[in-house]
C-alpha cells in the first residue's frame, strides 16, 4: 500500500487518531473532549468540547513570530491601488472592524451580511465578525437586488457591510442602489448598513441606518478587541449556493473543524509554507475566497493576494508579474480563466520569473484537456485539478503531493481526499460500484470530514432531505455529481445530476434563473439549461413561452424582447445569471405528467442524442428547438 493510500485509510479508519493529530496545527483556547461526535447522524460534532477561534489562528497567533511579515496583499488594478497589510497591521484594521462592529450592537452569533467588491475592508470585514463570534455572510459583488433580498431574510443580518461600488474592466460598478433595493424588498431590516466610501460613487444615505466606516474608523484606532473563544461547533459563516429550488441555500461551517481542515490541506494538498505567499484569484463571493483567499493561507502564515480585476488587464502578463513580484509560491484559479489567457500570447506567461511557482491549482468546474496541456506546457509547472463544492469548503479530491508526490492523469481531479469516504453509487440499485470504470453518483459515506457543512442554516430538515436521502435505502452525502473511477483510484467528473449548472466555475440554479425570467408579465412558461460553451465551461440558455407571441413576431422583435428579459435576469439577480440566449417557442417539450424535458433540451442544444423520448407528450416541442438551435 503506497504512503497515501495508508494515510487515506487511516483518515477513515481511525477518525480519532487521524484528525487529533491534525488538530495539533492549530492552537486551541480549550482542548476538545472528543475528536468526532456522530451520534446523532448525519450531524458531525468535530472537535466537540473544544474552544478555539477562527481569526486568532489566522492573525494573533502569528505575532509571535512573523508581525512585520507581509499578511494581506492587496492590489486593484482596476483602481491602480497596492497595499501591504503586515500581520500586525491586519490584527490592528481587524480590531477596528470588529470594535466598530460591537459599537453597532454585534454580538457572538448575529449575522453580518457581506456585500463588498474585493477590498481589502472585505478581509477585515470576515476577519472581524469570526473575531467577536458573529455570523458573517458574504454575498458575491455580482449578485443584484433580488438574490441579496432572499440572503437578508434568511441570514437576518444585524448589520449589512457594504461599499458604494466595485470596478470592472475600467468600469463602476455602483453597490448601493442595489443594497437600498434589496432591503426595500426584504422582510428583515438590517438595524445598520456601514458603508466603505471608495470615492468610486455617489451613494444614497438613509439617516439613522447608514454609517461610514472611515468616520467610525478613526474613533477605534487603537481599540483591542480580545479574540472571543467560541465552541469548536459555533458557526463561522454562512454561505449560499444554488440548488434545485429557486430558494437559496445557506451552508453553515463551523469553526474548530474548518479551522483545522484548512490548515491540513495547507500542508497535505496545497504544500504552501508560512512566509510564503498564496495567489488565489477567485472572488470572496465564493467559497475558494473564503476558504483559500482569506482563512487557508493566513491560518497557514502565509501572505495572501487580494487581487480586483481583470486576468487581461492591462496586459495578459498582470498575474504572472504578482507571481514575480511578491514571489508567489502556490497559486490558484478556475479553468475559465486559464481558457482567457490562452486566447492572449502565451509569451505573457514565460515574460516573468516564476522560479518561485511550485504549482497552479485549479477548480470549480471541469478542466478540459486541451486547457491543461496548455497552461502546463506555458507555465512550465504542476497543473493540479482539485475537485469540491461549496458544501465541502475544502477539496474531496486532489492528489496530495504534500503526503507523497503522485502523478497527475488529464481530465481528472485526482484521487478521494484524505477525511472523505468516498463511494460510487449505481443509480439504479444504489448498490455501491467497486469496479473501475463505471459509472455512478459521486456519493460520501457520513460523518463528513471536518470543515464541511454543518447543515443548513435554519433548516436542519432540508440539510438531511437535500444531501442525505437521495441515495435509497442509505444515509449517505450526495455530490450530486457523476463519477467514475480507474483502477488507479483516479476520480473522473461527468458532470451533475441536478439541475445545476456552471458557468466559468460559478454554481447557478436553473431555477433561480426560470424564476426570474417568469417574473416579465409576458412570460407564460420558460425553462433554462445549461449548454456546452468552449471559453465558460457551460452557458444558460433560456426557452420561454409567452402569452402574446406576436410580440416577437419578427426577429428584430424578438431580439428586443430577448434583451429585456435578459434585463430583468440582470436587476434580479445579477449580470451572472444572465442567461446567453433567449430564445422564444410555442410549446415546451414536457413528459405527459408535465415534467420540463431539461435533459433533451439540453442535449439538442449540444447536438447529442435526446435518449428515449417515450414519455414525450409533443416530440414536435423538440422539433422547434432543434431547428431553432440548427436554423
Ligand atoms: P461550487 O459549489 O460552486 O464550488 O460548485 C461545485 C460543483 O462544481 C461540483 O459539484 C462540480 O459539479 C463542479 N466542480 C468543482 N470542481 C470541479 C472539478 N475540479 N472538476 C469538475 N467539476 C468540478
């Protein structure tokens, strides 16, 4: 048995043993009394007893030996902005943060709800809310009124962190319009909103609400705001993710159990070193931001690269000079990106000293072949497909080089984690598949490894319902994902069950996006699917019914009610859930119980075989589509 393979199974085989050595990587206010408390199924105690804090192991514990040490690096090239944070610079703004926040009455365990472009205040602003034991919710900058609406009802936030706008391609993008709209749409009034003024945009201020945090800031500067040690099970954040249904779904991490899982996966997969600086260009919308931008890296010593803007500007080179120039050690992104820069000239990416890169890692969505030869042959370094979801926080699979070195295999992210018990499930007989080569559900066996969700905020009921019971017969973690594996233990991903689907490594809701759409009052019916597309991995594409057809009479017509409803997607729920097409059908093809034929949809748009067709109510609904998609 190879090195990981013992490690692996030890993860699985002795939890107690295996993840109380782990526990050792972070610093504990209070030990724990036991490693892992699964009795009560599918809910996982980790670390139960224990008392610890999520910003103490990623900033005060580092004092003692690297204070003057670069933290946090921010740069906007979108604001010509660079700014070094030390570690004690950023244990200081954190104090700040968090004494402001006390002064608006925030508590261990209310919620603040995040909605901020990627400034460094975003970092103090997470940083901040673990520090006094609250909740913090960040919301992706891209999301639009409705979508942060649904966030403030379910996250009922004591105070909203938000600043008057973010930059894109040159762009402002204005915040604060959206915020005042989607508080005015949501149940729940946030009793504060603190408001980071960039200079970028003008903003509304509602007297008696909005507070400015450079004002608030001054008052604060030398507050100490002592680290409060929570229980190893109190929830540090909550994050949403798209699901089936077109109502968001808030994932509760804990604190003890991620702190420690990210600190392990620091040393096991990502191998970066305190002193050293980690390049991850995803957004802290997302979970790699939270987990691999902000607490990953500084719980590990590491100095972190905030970066806003774009890979290509003002030149395909920008990332790769950061790489130079602060010396990056482990970097990490999505394959959309990588599929950006290969359109630009490669010479961008051998122009600076890389010398300090020991790998590129990369996840959140398929990595084709064509794309990882290419950025392996450019970049001359280890391209590392890794594999997990929001739910998990950290990766399900991964080849840890940190354990022992192994090989990469294209168009695979690798092997099962240690932590993860991961089985292949037959669809049908929902008999686990022990065979290589066949395809199943990518299933895990419970508890799950620390880190991963709790539950779901507020819904315990959904939690169980959701991940735990699609598998008949057995309470076991759906991915929702399609798998198959090789006789090497090389994972395959075919792609999800569900209807979700993926846009340049973004998680959208065909749902959410369905709903949206009906919402336009000449909108009878719509269904949205994901379709292939060769730069964003997939695309949405909508297929809507409406009440008066004659109102796209024409093509010009239709193109004019297309950029409407395309409108309505973007105040909704933001410019990233905007479906590519809209495309206008008399009927949409259904079963004869009624069911939306996404599946066929989506495989005429790609130009595959629809499968079988029997239950079809009217096959002359695929028909249009095909010629429409043909024509
Ligand atoms: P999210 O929760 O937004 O990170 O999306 C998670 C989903 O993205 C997974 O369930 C997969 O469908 C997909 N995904 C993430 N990483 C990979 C990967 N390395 N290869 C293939 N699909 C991936």
């Amino acid at each position: 048995m190879s090195n990981y393979a013992e490690f692996h199974r030890r993860s699985i085989e002795d939890r107690e043993g295996f993840w109380g050595e782990q526990a050792r990587l972070i610093d504990w206010h209070q030990p724990y009394d036991q490693v892992c408390d699964y009795s009560n199924p599918p809910f996982a105690k980790w670390f139960a007893g224990g008392l610890t804090n999520l910003c103490h192991n990623a900033v005060d514990r580092h004092l003692k030996d690297r204070a003057d040490q670069n933290a946090l690096i921010f740069v906007s090239t979108e604001t010509d902005t660079e700014k070094t944070y030390s570690f004690r610079e950023l244990h200081a703004e954190v104090q700040r943060m968090a004494a402001i926040l006390k002064s608006l009455g925030v508590a261990k365990g209310d919620r603040v709800l995040i909605y901020m472009p990627m400034i460094a205040e975003a970092c103090f602003a997470m940083l901040a809310c673990v520090r006094i034991g609250a909740i913090h919710s960040v919301v992706f900058g891209g999301f639009a009124s409705h979508s942060l609406a649904s966030r403030i009802d379910d996250a009922t936030p004591k105070v909203v962190i938000s600043a008057d706008a973010g930059m894109r391609g040159g762009k402002v993008v204005p915040y604060k319009h959206l915020l005042d709209d989607a508080i005015g749409l949501a149940a729940h009034q946030p009793a504060a909103v603190l408001m980071v003024d960039r200079g970028l945009s003008a903003w509304p201020r509602t007297e008696g609400r909005d507070v400015d945090y450079a004002t608030l800031r001054t008052r604060e500067l030398d507050t100490v705001v002592p680290c409060e040690w929570v229980e190893s099970t109190h929830p540090s954040y909550i994050l949403y993710t798209s699901g089936t249904t077109g109502k968001p779904k808030g994932v509760q991490r804990d604190t003890a159990g991620y702190t420690v899982a990210l600190a392990a996966s620091m040393k096991h997969i990502y191998m970066g070193k305190p002193g050293e600086t980690y390049f991850s260009t995803s957004d802290i919308g997302w979970v790699v931001g939270h987990s691999y931008i902000i607490y990953g890296p500084l719980i590990n010593g590491m100095a972190t690269i905030m970066y806003e803007g774009l890979p290509t500007r003002p030149d395909a080179g920008i990332w790769w000079s950061l790489v130079e120039k602060y010396k990056v050690s482990v970097m990490f992104s999505a394959p959309t990106a990588v599929r950006v820069l290969k359109k630009q000239d490669p010479a961008f990416l051998t122009k600076y000293d890389l010398s300090t890169l020991k790998a590129l890692f990369l996840a959140g969505e398929p990595l084709d072949e064509p794309t990882a030869k290419w950025i392996a042959e450019a970049l001359g370094r280890p391209i590392i497909d890794n594999y997990w979801q929001t739910e998990t926080g950290w990766p399900i699979m991964a080849i840890c080089n940190g354990v022992e070195p192994a090989p990469t295999k294209f168009g695979s992210p690798g092997q099962a984690v240690y932590g993860y018990d991961v089985k292949l499930i037959d669809e049908t007989t929902a008999e686990e598949i022990t065979e290589p080569n066949r395809k199943g559900v990518i299933a895990v066996d419970g508890p799950l490894p620390p880190g991963c969700l709790q539950t779901i905020w507020g819904d315990d009921e959904r939690f169980v319902k959701t991940y735990w019971s699609s598998i008949h017969g057995k309470t076991m973690y759906s991915t929702f994902d399609w798998g198959i594996r090789d006789e090497q233990g090389y994972y395959f991903i075919l792609g999800r069950t569900d209807d979700v689907i993926n846009v340049a490594g973004h998680r959208l809701g065909t749902r959410e996006i369905e709903e949206s759409i009906s919402s336009h009052p000449n909108v009878a019916e719509v269904a949205v699917v994901g379709v292939a597309d060769p730069l964003k991995g997939q695309v949405a594409v909508a297929f809507a019914v409406l009440k008066d057809p004659s109102q796209v009479a024409t093509e010009a017509d239709a193109r004019k009610h297309e950029a409407e409803i395309m409108k309505v997607v973007d105040e909704q729920l933001g410019a990233v859930a905007r479906p590519a097409r809209v495309r206008f059908v008399s009927v949409l093809p259904k079963t004869r119980s009624g069911k939306v034929l996404r599946r066929a949809i989506q495989a005429v748009c790609e130009g595959r075989e629809t499968g079988d067709l029997t239950t079809m109510e009217d096959p002359a609904a695929l028909t249009q589509i095909k010629d429409l998609i043909t024509g």
